[in-house]
C-alpha cells in the first residue's frame, strides 16, 4: 500500500484534483473513510422523501420514462 503525507494548504478543487490521480482502489477507500455509514439521514429530507412518493402514488402520470427523457438529452 502506498502512503500520502499531505502537510500543505489545499483549496477545494486542487484536493479534487489529487484525488482524481489515486487509483480507483484507493479512491473506493477515500469513498468509504467519507461516507461512514454513521451518517444520519435527517428527519426532514425523509419528510421530502415520503411527500413526493405519497404524490407520484396520487398521480402516476407524473412519472416519466427514463428512457423516453435520456433520448432527449
């Protein structure tokens, strides 16, 4: 395993930038030390959530196919 030693000042796109040269291994693990699964969805996105399904089951017409909206892309 190759080891880092970052002692600098970065902005935000320049980090991106160092991180699009890691191997995809390694980017998987930078993916995972981010997104712990102690994340906690909060109360009002689950609100939002459960509003738009609640609305989609009232009014299926409002769907539409991915297929048909990728053609037009």
């Amino acid at each position: 395993m190759e080891s880092v030693n970052v002692n600098i000042n970065l902005t935000v796109d320049q980090l991106i930038q160092a991180v699009k040269q890691l191997s995809p291994e390694d980017k998987l693990k930078l993916n995972d030390a981010i997104w712990d699964e102690s994340y906690v969805v909060p109360e009002w996105h689950k609100q939002i959530v459960r509003a738009r399904i609640k609305e989609v089951d009232s009014n299926p017409d409002l769907l539409l196919d991915w297929d048909e909206v990728s053609e037009s892309l």
